[in-house]
C-alpha cells in the first residue's frame, strides 16, 4: 500500500519536476546566487532618493540576507530594450513569502513607472486572482530601467529573485498554482481519509492527529506562497505574525498523538517526567512566541525540533522492541518529518538556497509523514484487532490457545489430517488438585501453581517434534491449549510412541511445587484418545479422552488410554445418572437409621439418616456409587431437598416419640455454596413445627468445600436457629482443621477408615486418641463410625469417646423399626458381623 501511495504521488510530480528543468534552461538570470546591489537603509528615503544613491554595494547583500530590524533596498538594472519598435516585457519571481514589508518600484531612467507592494503584512489591493509574488518589468526602448525593491520585517529577508520572459512566467505561474492544487488537493484527501478513518475506528489519539492534518495545510500554505490563495487577506497576515505559534501548536499536537498512540505499551512510562510535564514545555514556548522577537522563537523551535526529534524516535524505538509493529511507520514519519524540517529550518538560516527542489522538500515531507502516520494508524487498528483476537482465542495468564481456539481451529486440523490420511492422538492433562490448593492456600496461590505447573509442561512439549503446533495471530505458535482453569490437551503425531511421550511429560508433572513454604507434587489425570479410531470428530474424540482421564485410579497410574470397557462404563453412568433423576422426579428414594448409642451407658440417643435407592431396573444402588455422580451432576440440590423434606415429615408424624432423641442428616458441602439454602432447611423445619435442637447437620469433609462468605452465612444461620453442625468422615481430606474451625462444629465424626483397623494398627490408635483428645479439648462431642467388634468399642470407651455406630452395635434400618428399637426399653445390640 505504501508503495502504491509513493508512485502515485511521483507520478503527478513528475511532469512538475521536468517543467522546472526545461525552465530553468530558458530563464534570464537567476540572481540567488549572485550579490546584488544593496545598501541598509539608516533613515527613511524616498524610491527616488534611493534611486541616486551612492550607497548600493554588493556587499551588502549578504548582510540584508538574514534577521534584521532594519530596511534594506536592492537594485536592478536593466539595458535599455535595443530591439526598436518592439516591447519587450520581463518578469520578476520571488518564492520567499514571509517578508512581512516588501515593496516594488520600477524606473525608466528617472521615471517612476509603477510601484506593488507585496508584503505578507502589507494589503495588496489585488483585483485579480492570486498567482504568487510575480513583478511585470516592460523594459525601456530608451533608456535603461531600473528596479528598486524594499524590504524589512523581523524574519529573514531572503529574496532569491527569478527573470523570466513573459511565456515562461506565465507557465511558471500556472505551475505554481498546480503545485498548490496538488499540496491542498492531497492534504483534503488524507484529511477526509483520516476523519473515516476516525470515525470507523476511535482510536486513542486520532483526533489529536486530524488536527494535525490541518495545522499542516496551515503551515505549507504560509511557507509556499499560497496563503492567499486560500484564505483571506486578514487571515493570511494573521497566520503569518504567528507562525512560530503555528509551528509550535503543530509540534503540541504531535507530542499528543505519540502520547496516545503508544500509551497501551506504556511508552512512555505513566509516571515519567515528559508525561506529567510536557505539555508545559509546549506551553512556555507559546507564550515566548508572543514577547520575543522573531529570530529568538526560531531558536527556540530549532530546540524544540531537536527535543521531540529525540524522544519521540526514543519512544518509537522502544515501542518496536516491545513488539509494537505500528512504531515502524511511526518511525519513519518521523524521520521523513524532521530531515524536512531540518533542511526548510537551514533555507531559514541561509545554510541551503531557496530554488525549486530546496522549497519543495518540507510540502512533500509533510505529505509523506502524514501518510506514514495514517499507515501508523492503520497498522495500529491491525495490531488491535489482532489483539483482540488473541484475546478471544488465547487464556490471559498463560497466553495458551484457550478453549475457544479448540472448538474453533481444531475441527480443521482435524480435516487436513483426514485428508492426508494421517494418525493422531489428543492427550488431555487434568489437575486434579486445584479444588485442594484454593481451600488450603487461596485462589490466587493456587492459580499460579496451576500456571507454573502448565508452564512446565509446555516447556517440556515444546522440545517434542512430535508435538503439533498451533499458530497463533501474532505469529506465534504453542503446543498446549488451556481448555479449562485446570485442564489442557495436546496432540501427537506419533501415535505409536504415546506412552513414552506421556512418561516424558510427566516429568515435568512430577516435579515438586514450593507454595507458602510448602512442597507438594500434583495430583493430575491423563486420558488419551486416537483419531480416528476412537473418534472421527473432535466432539467425540474430546468425550473419550475425557472419560479416559476421569477413569483414572491413582493406585494404577495417572493415565489411561479410551479403551470400550470405559466407554461401556461412561454408558453405565450416563444411565445411573438418568435413572436416578427419573426416580427423584417420582419421590422413590427413601431413608433408613442407623442407632447411635452413648458408649459409656450404651443407650440409643438418636440415629443417622442414610439415604437409600433401589431401582426397578438396577435393584439396590450404593451411596458410594451415586452421591458421587449427583454431586457432580448437580442432582445433590434436589436429593438433599428430597432428604429434609422426608425426614421432617417423619419427625413431625412421630414428634413425642423422638422428643428426647437426636437425628443426624447428612448433607454435601456443596449445599452450604447455594446462597439461601439455610433459609430453605430453616422454612421446612418451621413449617413441620420441629425443633432444631432435635437434628445434627453432618457434612462430609472429603466433598467439595470452600470457605466463602455464603457458608458463613449458612453456618450462622443454621446456628442461631438452633441446629448442631458435624464433619463426616474427618482426618481423611486435606483440610479437616480448617473445616473443623470454619463450621463452628459441634461433633466430630472418626471416620471408620481408622476406627476399623484400631486393634493391629497403631498409627490408627495414635489418630483416633488424638481426634478424641482433640474434641475433648475443644468442647466438642466426638463420634465413633465403624465399630464391628466388642474389642474396639471397649478400646473407644476407655478413651473417652461420647457416641459410638456401628454394625457391631446396630445395622441401618427402616424408620418403622427404629421407632420400636427406641420404644423397647431394654433394646439387645446387633451380633457382630464377620468382616473377614
């Protein structure tokens, strides 16, 4: 695109620059590089005074050349016309414009003939359209004619003068207004393009920019003649008093657009000095504009060149290695700017002549800058788009393909691999632990850990070849796609070395991590699956290597490849989970108790509520098969609801006989996350007129649980409603301390896992007495599961533990049956039940 704009902008210069050349053969005199006549006026004089003066020496000519606050005249001389009969007309070119006092006279002999004034602050009283400074000289048949040109003003007096014969003026002056067409034609196109531009995009700085575009127009029109051409008389003097201030509002307005355009990067830094206080800078400047003199502000804008020169291509340096690719136009306008402004500041300072090629170097450095900068943009809006793209497809912490990227580019990966009949194997990694850690450590500690742990293994994946890669929008590609916050997949090529590959990665797996102090190895899962045997689109492929990875049993290994049995299996759950839904819907689970004595006086003082389901089709069903399933399916909502709306009905039909025991009921730590689920158990005891005192809430602490604000509240509530609080199977999850504090419990239950093993395992015996002295210590009842023999209930009873369950003492039954159980009042223990 670039380079279609610069042919096209050489293309319309071209016949520009070879006119000027074929003029330049035909011209008279070019009197820029010879000394004229000149003297420096002292005092005020008239054009016929200066006429007879003595005083006009060519060595003067060098002194009227720059700053001064004095009046200097030139003079010209011409031969009397030797042709007679005939006119012969000469014209007079000056392409400086800025000399804000210029006068003309012409002289035949002693003869005034006529007079102009042409200075920028002067009125002209032009009636005719405006073609530039251009000065008829007819020449005399008689005697010699003269020329007397006057000028003063407080910036350069440069007066680079050009003769040429009445045609090839008149071509000069039609080429002058077709260079100014093209200059203003092309500034209104890139300022129309830009508003577009603008209007499309918004982006930060844009506008800064479009004010640019016209403070450029400004400037050109002042510096290259045509002012008048576009504005008024008042407004063009107007401009011409305070061209520093326009310069320097120019230079503002691209100090501003740089701040913008580069502020996502941070360059500059928000808290650098340039950026609290540039704009002050620019603010100094404009105020010296307006109380010294003229020659003092074109210092001072040189410095401020030389100052935006130097940090800006710093920023534009440091925004590219920062991988910012629209500072490489940036760049560029800003060279291309400055070497244009550099060499109109040195045909100010008399250091480069004023001729055709020096004066159109700044009008066509601003055209080319501002396209730079307008690709800038362009480059910028790419450069953002791309960022938003990645930020769709990619996961912000790790910048890993995320699980957009997945269910978007894969399905085409998978297509080509068809199609070139290629074998694949998509391995999915699940840690496992990431539920542990933000319990123990917080979520943003366990977030990192998941990040340095995944991080490793693209490391470890990145030195595979075997590895498939997935390009990225800024040219980048990753081995790894983060599909969830603890899960990610990758493919192999080689499906055939699958189990080395996965050995490999998993030494980046086993690797201890160092959280708080604390080492500790990750527990993850692997599942694989092939393309396209065990699945010919991705839906399918990804379910597999899914069932696969939570088949996983840590006693067998961390991973398993898709086999049909865990299919079969999956089918198996997918069928539970249905069935047990249909039953919910159809109110046919139930509850059974099992009795809970007081060790010491072996009395039932209450009981467990277990709940149970057997189904038509699959028979008696295991809670350890599905209050899994339902915690993960969600269903655990519904079959704790279905629970304490069963069991306060019971105790309401049955409140005399039960008024002197308690009922302990089971729920998940899931059901303390629902925000108003206190509310609900606290509503349904109310509306069966019961007494929460009567009723034990156990949780089961290997569930998964969280120490948020929501279950404060539900503890609180639950509390103050009158309800005790116990941790089910404690000792067996990482975070029973913390659970046991953050309930606020009342009971604590000794999970069977220990009390069953109590007579030959010591490390058993050691943890029970504990957990009794612990509940000891703290006021807390303590509740032994699992009793299955006399020797172990008499072990528990010397330790100090309150209540005690078990088959031992009493299996699970029917609610009917604890009713008579609890009416008897000499009830017989159950046998004890060989477990061998």
């Amino acid at each position: 695109m670039v380079f279609k704009w610069l042919c096209f902008f050489f293309l319309l210069t071209t016949p520009l620059w070879a006119n000027n050349e074929f003029i330049s053969e035909n011209k008279i005199n070019t009197y820029s590089h010879f000394p004229i006549p000149t003297f420096k006026e002292t005092h005020s004089i008239s054009a016929q005074e200066a006429l007879h003066s003595n005083k006009f020496h060519k060595e003067t000519y060098d002194e009227s050349q720059g700053f001064s606050q004095n009046a200097y005249w030139h003079k010209l001389q011409f031969s009397k016309n030797l042709t007679p009969n005939s006119e012969r007309i000469l014209y007079l070119g000056l392409n400086y414009y800025v000399i804000e006092h210029l006068d003309f006279y012409l002289f035949h002999g002693d003869e005034l003939q006529n007079s102009w004034t042409r200075g920028a602050l002067d009125n002209w009283n032009e009636t005719s359209n405006y073609k530039g400074i251009w000065i008829p000289l007819p020449l005399s048949n008689q005697q010699e004619t003269t020329l007397l040109v006057r000028k003063q003003g407080n910036s350069p007096l440069l007066t680079p003068f050009e003769l040429f014969d009445k045609n090839i003026a008149e071509q000069e002056q039609l080429q002058n207004q077709l260079l100014w067409t093209f200059i203003i034609s092309s500034l209104s196109i890139l300022l129309a393009h830009n508003i577009i531009i603008f209007i499309l995009l918004r982006q930060p700085g844009s506008l800064y920019y479009l004010n640019l575009n016209i403070v450029v127009i400004v400037a050109l029109s002042i510096i290259t003649g045509f002012s008048r051409w576009t504005f008024s008389e008042e407004l063009s003097q107007w401009l011409v008093e305070n061209i520093f201030s326009i310069f320097g509002l120019g230079a503002w307005l691209l100090f501003r657009f740089s701040l913008h355009f580069l502020k996502e990067i941070g360059v500059p830094s928000p808290d650098s000095l340039i950026r609290k206080y540039g704009d002050g800078i620019f603010i100094v400047f404009f105020a010296c504009t307006q109380i010294l003199s003229v020659k003092t502000s074109a210092l001072l804008f040189a410095s401020l060149e030389i100052f935006m020169f130097v940090i800006c291509i710093y920023w534009g340096i440091a925004a590219y290695l920062k991988g910012f690719i629209a500072a490489r136009f940036y760049l560029i306008s800003w060279v291309i700017l400055i070497v244009g402004s550099i060499l109109n500041t040195l045909i100010f300072w008399r250091i480069l002549p004023i001729n055709v090629m020096t004066q159109a170097i700044f009008p066509i450095a601003c055209l080319l800058q501002l396209f730079c900068f307008s690709f800038a943009l362009s480059d910028k809006a790419k450069q953002i788009e791309r960022a938003r793209k990645m930020e769709a497809i990619t996961d912000s912490s790790t910048g890993l393909p995320n699980r957009a990227y997945f269910f978007e580019k894969i399905p085409k990966v998978l297509i080509e691999a068809e199609v070139k009949q290629e074998k694949l194997a998509l391995i999915m990694i699940d840690i496992s632990n990431y539920q542990s850690l933000s319990q123990a450590f917080g979520p943003a500690k366990a977030d990192k850990s998941i990040y340095e742990a995944i991080n490793a293994i693209h490391t470890k994946v990145a030195t595979m070849p075997e590895m498939m890669s997935f390009p990225l929008p800024n040219k980048t590609s990753k081995k790894i796609i983060r599909t969830t916050t603890k899960t990610i997949v990758l493919f192999s090529k080689a499906p055939s070395q699958l189990k080395e590959q996965i050995q490999y990665i998993q030494i980046a797996l086993n690797n201890p991590d160092l959280i708080s102090k604390t080492h500790f190895r990750h527990q993850y899962k692997i599942g694989s699956a092939l393309y396209p045997t065990q699945g010919h689109h991705l839906d399918k492929l990804y379910q597999n290597a899914l069932i696969a990875s939570q088949s996983v049993k840590y006693s067998s290994g961390n991973w398993a490849p898709f086999t049909n049995n865990l299919k079969s299996n999956h089918a198996q759950q997918i069928e539970l989970i249905t069935l047990l839904t249909n039953d919910l819907q159809h109110d046919k689970l139930y509850f059974e108790i099992q009795p809970q004595i007081e060790l010491i006086s072996r009395k039932i003082i209450g009981g467990e509520v277990l709940i149970r389901w057997k189904n038509e089709s699959l028979g008696q069903v295991s809670p350890g098969e599905f209050i899994p399933l339902a915690e993960q399916t969600g269903l655990i909502y519904q079959l704790t609801n279905m629970m304490l709306k069963k069991v306060f009905l019971w105790a309401s039909k049955h409140a005399q006989t039960l008024s002197q025991k308690s009922l302990s009921i089971n729920i998940s730590a899931q059901d303390l996350l629902q925000e108003h689920f206190a509310s609900m158990v606290i509503e349904q005891l109310n509306s069966h007129q019961l007494h929460a005192n009567q009723f034990t809430i156990e949780i089961t602490e290997t569930s998964v649980f969280q120490n948020s604000d929501t279950v404060h509240h539900n503890v609180k509530q639950l509390h103050q409603a009158g309800f005790k609080l116990a941790i089910d199977d404690f000792g067996v999850g990482y975070s029973s301390m913390q659970n046991l504090i953050a309930l606020e419990t009342d009971e604590l239950k000794i999970d069977q896992f220990f009390v069953m093993k109590l007579i030959n395992d010591l490390p058993s015996q050691l943890l029970c007495r504990n957990m009794i002295d612990l509940s000891e210590s703290l006021g807390i009842i303590s509740v032994a599961e699992g009793i299955e023999s006399e020797e172990i209930l008499t072990l528990l009873t010397k330790w100090g533990c309150q209540v005690g369950q078990g088959y031992h003492l009493f299996r699970p039954m029917p609610a009917e049956q604890f009713l008579k159980l609890i009416l008897d009042s000499d009830p017989s223990l159950s046998p004890p039940v060989n477990r061998a």
